[in-house]
C-alpha cells in the first residue's frame, strides 16, 4: 500500500505583539520591560529637542498625549501603554553620539516618552548617565517629571549649568487625580517636590498641565492651583489645555463617560476640529491662568534661564 506524507501546514502567523520579536523581555513586578537597543536618541521637535529612555509609563494618565506609540508597537494605547514599558538601554551610549553629530545647540527636554524617572528608573537607573552627557556636551536641558525618584539625582542636577526640571501640577483636587491619574503622586507630593528640588538648588518650574476642561478649569480651580504652585516656591508657571490626539483621544473618552457622562456632548463641540480645543476657549483659559502666574511673580519661562517656554509638542518619536 502506497503512502502519502500528509501535506505541509502553513506556520501559524507570529501572534505576539511586534515589540517581543526583537527585545529582551523582563517581567519587574505588575510591569513587562521590553530592553530594546536605541536606534537613535534625540527625536526632533518644533522648539528643540526631546529624549526618552523610556517609552509608556506606569503613572497610567488617562490623558497622556504619547499613548499612540505603543500602537506602533504592535500594543495598545491602553493597559499596554500603563503595563509595558520599553527601556532603551543603550539610550546614555547613543545620546554621547548623537550630541557630538546631530545636536545643533538647541534645548533638549527629558522624558517626553513616559516620565524618566517613573518607578522602572530604580532598576535601570539610565538617568544619570543621561544627565551627565548632556552635561558634558553644554546641553540646555529641562527634565518633565511627576516623580519623587528625581530627588536621588538632585545633587548632579544641581551642579549642571543650564539644567533645569518641570513638575506637572496641572489641579489640585485630588478626587479627580486619583482616577484620571492613578499611579501618579498626589499633587501635595508634587508640589513638595518643586519646593525641595529649588531648596537643593534645582531651578524647579510647573506645568499647569493639562488643565481639563469642565472638571478643573473654574476660576476659583485655577486660583487655588496657582496659589499653591507659587506657595511651594516655582519658579515658572505654564498651562497647558488637554489635548486629545488619537489614542489619548479614546482612552480619555471612555474614562470621561464612565465617570462624567453628561460631559460628552460639551467635549464634543471642544474637540470638534481634532487634537486641540476651542482656540477662544485655550487662549481665554491661558490667559488667565498666566495673569495669575504673574501676580505671584512667575512667568512662562523655562526654570534654568530667562527664556519664553512653551510645553513641547509631540512630534511622532522614534520607535526604538
């Protein structure tokens, strides 16, 4: 009797998400650390220069402007981007490059990827290494961060002409943070934060960012925000309306209809037109928010020099 071999079966597609078929994966605790190799450091941007030695962000802020990035990963905007965290560990080695071929002597800000000092930070501990090349090649820097975890660098920040580091304190009702931000510090650690950084001698400012529109954008929100902000000893103040880009858009949508549903039909007409709100409504809410500031002596200035500032646009970041 003749026998036949059975016919050859196509290889099951690769299920897994893109970024596991080319990183080290390790599992720190709740959270999946993808260690990839940095193809590039600085990602441009309309007003200078970003780098980022993480991308996604345990903080889980259900507004955050970067969360579309995962997409490109092969992971979603969502769980993904609070629960998956890719670390660039070669980022100290590519920046020293980069910094003596790419840099054309422009501002660079830390963090735009994910907060660079969130709690993988303590594992990896890529930020002084970062902070000490930029320091070497006479790089004016601006660190964003919401963490406490900056403390352990305050001493190298602080001898580091032209660094300078920005705290976002965007409200201080801390009944909203706890759901829209929930693995952030309250906005009392935050501002306790600004007031130690400038004690240790780190020229500390806030980004009133981002200031939501019908839950923290009342007059009497405002007041009290910049009051405190001022009481902790910023030296600058910069609001910033939230923006809805795709991916933020969806994950910031469902946490308002689960908890503001009435809200809906406003932010609709706010977002008709895209990422930004209303141009009369962001530029009525800066303005008052910055004749605040200016009442308490700050203006929107970066924290290490007397420049104007404004909070950096997203440009689309290198994926690796």
């Amino acid at each position: 009797m003749r026998w036949d071999a059975p016919p050859l079966l196509a290889a099951p597609p690769d299920a897994r998400p893109r970024i596991e078929r080319s990183a080290l994966t390790r599992v720190h605790g709740a959270l999946t650390c993808y260690e990839v190799q940095a193809r590039s450091a600085l990602d441009r941007l309309p007003e200078g220069w970003a780098v980022s030695p993480y991308r996604g962000c345990a903080q889980a802020c259900r507004y955050c402007s970067v969360r579309r990035s995962h997409r490109h990963l092969g992971l979603d905007a969502g769980g993904d981007f609070e629960s998956r965290i890719v670390v660039r560990t070669n980022i100290v080695r590519r920046l020293r490059a980069e910094l003596g071929s790419r840099w054309d002597g422009e501002h660079v800000t830390v963090g735009v990827g994910g907060d660079c000092y969130q709690g993988v930070e303590e594992v990896y501990r890529l930020m002084p290494g970062l902070v000490a090349a930029l320091r070497e090649a006479g790089a004016p820097f601006t660190v964003h961060t919401k963490s406490r975890l900056i403390l352990r660098d305050a001493e190298l920040l602080a001898a580091t002409p032209g660094a300078g580091v920005v705290v976002s304190i965007a409200f201080v009702d801390d009944r909203i943070r706890r759901t829209v931000e929930p693995g952030a510090p309250s906005a009392q650690k935050r501002l306790e934060l600004v007031a130690e950084l400038n004690e240790r001698g780190v020229a500390c400012g806030v980004a009133m960012a981002p200031i939501l529109p019908l839950l923290t954008d009342s007059p009497d929100q405002l007041a009290a925000t910049v009051r405190r902000v001022a009481d902790a000893g910023a030296v600058s103040c910069v609001p910033q309306v939230l923006r809805l880009p795709p991916g933020a858009r969806e994950w910031y949508l469902a946490w308002l209809n689960e908890h503001h549903p009435a809200l809906g039909p406003r932010y609709a007409e706010l977002y008709g037109r895209g990422a930004d709100a209303d141009p009369e409504y962001v530029r009525r809410l800066t303005g008052q928010v910055l004749q605040l500031a200016a009442r308490y002596g700050m203006g929107p200035t970066r924290p290490e020099q007397p420049l104007p500032l404004a909070l950096p646009r997203q440009a689309q970041l290198t994926l690796l």
